[in-house]
C-alpha cells in the first residue's frame, strides 16, 4: 500500500512542476506573431499530454 501511496506522491508532484513550468515559464517563450497560429496545435498538445500520461500511468500501475 505504501508503495502506490509514493507513486501517487511522485505523479501529484511532478505534475505540480509540470503545471508550474508551463504557467511560469510559457510567457517567457517569445513566439512571433506569424507563427502563433500554426503553433495552436501544438501548444494544445503541450498542456494536455502530461495529464494524458500521467493518467495512462495511473492506470497501468493501478491494474498491477
């Protein structure tokens, strides 16, 4: 029980840097104008893939 409850405390907290990182440290990147509407996409990707990941994890390490 004790290892899911660290698993658990490693994902919450990486997560939290992850959300910090991207509030914090995304206006810091300078993306010039022409280049912020093909960037959509990918900036869209950027911020919901690590809860997409983070969930697959939860998954794979609940069904263990």
């Amino acid at each position: 029980m004790s290892n899911n409850i660290g698993f658990i405390t490693k994902i919450v907290g990486l997560s939290a840097f992850l959300s910090l990182a991207i509030k914090y440290g995304g206006p810091l990147l300078l993306i010039d104008e022409p280049f912020t509407e093909s960037l959509n996409g990918l900036v869209w990707a950027i911020v919901v893939l690590p809860s997409v990941v983070i969930g697959l994890g939860l998954l794979v390490a609940l069904k263990r």
